[in-house]
C-alpha cells in the first residue's frame, strides 16, 4: 500500500469487536471420504501460522488449492448472500480445522457436502467435519453467509480502514493486512496463495470486475448479471480485488504486449485519462530494471473513496480517485509504488508480516528512484533525509525487518526498507544490484520468501557474503554508516 499524498479519510463506521457466536450445523448425511487413523492420528490443525505479529492468521493442517466465491451482491452497504467453496488438500490427519472469518453472519457450514460442526470464537471459525480427513485427502468446505459490505477495521496509523469499503453506488475491497477475513472465510496470512473464482451477481446497470480476467457475464432474471472472474494466478488473500459500481473499461495495451484494463466511475474517466495513460511507460520503466512483468495482465481502479491509501491487489491496483487527480508528480509515485508490488509483495510473497520491508521498501524504493527521474524530488536526497531519521525510527518502529508495533505500516517499512536497499546498492554498485533484484524475482516468483531469503539470495547473486553489512542494517540497534557517504548522519534518539 501506499499513503495518499493528498487524500485523506473521515471518520468511517468501525467494526464493533468481533462476534463470538456458537452454532451447530447440520447437513446431508456425512460423505467424507477419510477414515480414522489412515495417515496417522487424526489431530486439531493449527489454529495460526504463529506469525510474529499475527500468531493466528492462516491456519495449519491443509493448503488451499481454489477459492470459489458466489456474491449475490444487492445494493451499496446492503447486507447480501454470500457462497464460498473452498478446496484443500489435508497436510495431515485432520480431526479439525480452523478458517480465518470475522463479521458477517454465518449460515451452514458442510465439509464434503456433510455435516460439520462449526463454532467462531475470535476471528477462527473452528470447523469439525462428521468424520475425520486422512492426510494427503482433497477435500471441500462450503460456508453460508449473510455477508456484510460495511463491515471494516481501523488500523492506528490514523488513515487506513480496511475491509469492505462502501462507495456511493458499490464497494470496493481494502483487505490488507489482514482483512480478507471479513469478505470470505479464508487461509488469511500473505504467505499462503491460491487461485480465486469469483461470481458476482449484480444489478444489470453496474459492472463487478475482479482479480484476473473476465470468464463470463451472463444475464439473469430481475435485471441482474453474473459476472465470472478468475485469478488465473495464485493470489494471497489479502490482495484480492472485487469491485461493482459504475464503471468504464478503458483499454489499452502495455510493454510486451500486456493487456492493461482500468475501471474507472463513469464520472472519472475525463479527469484521470491523462495520469492513466501513463501506465505503460512506467511498465516499461520497471520491466527494463525487473525483468519480465509477473502477470497475464494490469490495470487501476480508480477508487471514488475518500479512501486514504492505494492496494497492490493483484493484476488490479485500486488507486483513490484523489491519487490521480492532483499533481503528475504525486500521481507517479502512488502509481509506480503499487505497479512495483506486483513484482514485490504480490508475485513474491510475504513469508511473514515482518518480512513487509521487502514488499513496501522495494515498492518506494522504485517509486523514489522513477519521481527521482522524471521531475519529483531527488532520490538521494530522499534517502539522506530517511538515513537522519532513521535510529528514531529503529526505537519507534523496530528495525526494518524487525517490527516491533502491532501496527506495522510506519515509515521504517517505507522510506526507513528502501534506504536498506539503497544501502545495498552504495555497497555492490548498480550493476550487482541490479543482479540481485532479477535473482530474488525469477527465484521466488510465485512463492513465498523471506529476509534471509534476501540476503542469501543477495550473497550468492553478488558472489559475496553479505550477511555481516546487511544484517545490522535490518536487525541491528543502530543505524550502520552509509557506504559512500561519510558525511550522512543521524539524529539523535528522542524518548
Ligand atoms: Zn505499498
């Protein structure tokens, strides 16, 4: 994500803490496949992947291999029926397992088309099928819900709800870091992926656009359309994207022949036509120093929010209205940051929330460099003036890739990562840079990675090892000296 340079948000409704509710579900006689003991002792699956900042997001026993998600959306912040199939594949014995789901309300859940016992508590939604799951079994959990399009969560960074995020005639998803919870149950934690249907039925006079391409758009009766979308690519859950409202399709063609698709509110298409247009020079820019673009296609939508920040949601950056309609320089720098996280966040993944320094300091460090070439403010610059701030950040925030605030969007994972890289860069000179970037996105491209990953990746691209410069720079109490320049120096630290 970004933060809008000119936007800001008011106050927005926040969602009360959520529901503890206990129900048991019924449904047709039990068809699961699996007997007791085969593949082991059935056992509970984790509840969470013990993440460092959110111990209980994602879920352990199963790996998703497709999400189908049925939205019988109806009207803007108009509660509406929801449908999601989820088909996994058990990675032991499982006696039971844990979705991440919070809000809505929910209806059945059945597991192979059977009975299942389900209980919420927290934001788990703890699901005990009529018979055990034997490890290495494909398995299929349908959930019923009666979902809630106002449903949102305030983080403290004092600009950014997240969740579903009314507009005045549809919505819009924000679901990072951790909201996708409260669209559809899901494996909620940036290093599990998996492909997403989406089917979305909406009044005849709007458009539903999603992640991925278009797979079908089908009349139905009562003046509604069912709009079939599919990721084509694994997707993390908290850069799924599905939008309704007024829409324009305005389409144009990218670097290598890439499609690029915006949907932008009718009333927008004029006034952001010209900053839009500007996508596929920025493709070009970033394909020369990246490499291959990591996705079959691209495009902005165009928020009509008073959202305060823009997501990388895969293949389809939401970008505020407010974003694109100031200054050309602000407008670059919101649309670079989130194209880089296509290459940075969303093709390679966050192995854990602390490893966020890679997504959001290559995503500014991108946005910085290409402002910094094209009238913005200069990089360096920038950067020294991160480097002065950065040991009160180090106490504030924690360092780089070690986060100490619940709240982990403050500026040591903006500014405070991409100076950890421009670091790197003082030190092995461009060219090895460059080596090393194209090395950490052809080898962990549809995966999960993480900062030693990095470093390791770095080490070997380099033909150094560079642990002992880079480890105090993203670990350390201290800021190191920046290579090169001698005369940089920090502040001291307040409080
Ligand atoms: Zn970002």
């Amino acid at each position: 994500m970004t933060t809008s340079v000119t936007g800001r948000r008011g106050s927005r409704l926040v969602l009360a803490a959520a529901i503890v509710i206990t129900a048991t579900l019924t449904g047709p006689a039990s068809r699961a496949a699996s007997s007791a003991g085969a593949g082991g002792t059935p056992t509970p699956g984790a509840a969470g992947l013990g993440d460092p900042m959110f111990p209980l997001d994602g879920n352990g026993g199963y790996h998703v291999g497709r999400y189908t998600l049925d939205f019988d959306w109806q009207a803007t912040a108009t509660p509406f029926e929801a449908k999601a199939v989820i088909r996994a594949t058990a990675t032991q014995a499982l006696s039971r397992f844990d979705l991440d789901f919070a809000g809505n309300t929910l209806h059945t859940v059945a597991v192979n088309g059977g009975t299942a016992t389900a209980v919420r508590t927290g934001d788990e939604l703890v699901v005990t099928p009529g018979s055990p799951i034997r490890k290495g079994a494909v398995f299929t959990v349908t959930v019923t819900y009666t979902a809630d399009p106002t449903g949102m969560r305030h983080r403290d960074d004092a600009i950014e709800d997240y969740g579903w995020i009314p507009t005045p005639d549809g919505t819009v998803l924000y679901p990072q870091p951790n909201g996708a919870k409260m669209i559809f149950p899901a494996d909620d934690h940036p290093s599990r992926r998996a492909p997403v249907t989406f089917h979305i039925s909406a009044p005849s006079g709007l458009t539903a656009v999603a992640n991925g391409t278009l797979v079908s758009r089908q009349p139905q009766p009562g003046g509604r359309t069912r709009w079939t979308y599919d990721s084509e690519q694994p997707i993390a859950a908290q850069l799924v994207q599905m939008a309704i409202g007024t829409f324009t399709e305005v389409d144009r063609t990218g670097h290598g022949g890439i499609p690029i698709r915006d949907y932008v509110p009718d009333a927008l298409v004029g006034p952001t036509h010209t900053f839009r247009g500007l996508t596929p020079g920025q493709l070009s820019w970033l394909r020369q120093r990246l490499g291959p673009y990591p996705f079959r296609r691209y495009g902005v939508l165009v928020g009509d929010t008073d959202l305060g920040a823009a997501l990388e949601t895969q293949t389809l950056s939401l970008i505020p209205a407010a974003d694109l309609l100031g200054t050309r320089v602000d407008a670059e720098r919101n649309m670079v940051h989130e194209l880089t996280h296509q290459w940075f966040g969303d093709s390679v993944a966050l192995r854990t929330w602390s490893d966020l320094w890679l997504s959001e300091g290559h995503a500014r460090f991108y946005e910085r460099l290409y402002s910094g070439e094209h009238g913005g403010d200069s990089f360096e610059a920038a950067m020294r003036t991160a480097y002065e701030a950065h040991d009160q950040w180090r106490h504030d925030y924690g360092a780089p890739a070690e986060p100490t605030e619940p709240d982990l969007f403050k500026r040591m994972r903006y500014d405070g990562s991409a100076l950890v890289l421009y670091a790197l860069r003082e030190r092995v000179g461009d060219a090895a840079f460059q080596k090393i970037e194209r090395a950490w996105l052809s080898t962990y491209r549809d995966r999960a990675a993480g900062t030693r990953d990095y470093v390791r990746t770095a080490s070997k691209a380099a033909g150094e090892d560079l642990e002992p410069f880079l480890n105090p720079w993203l670990y350390g109490p201290k800021t190191p000296p920046m290579p090169n320049h001698p005369d940089w120096v920090t502040t001291p630290v307040q409080g």
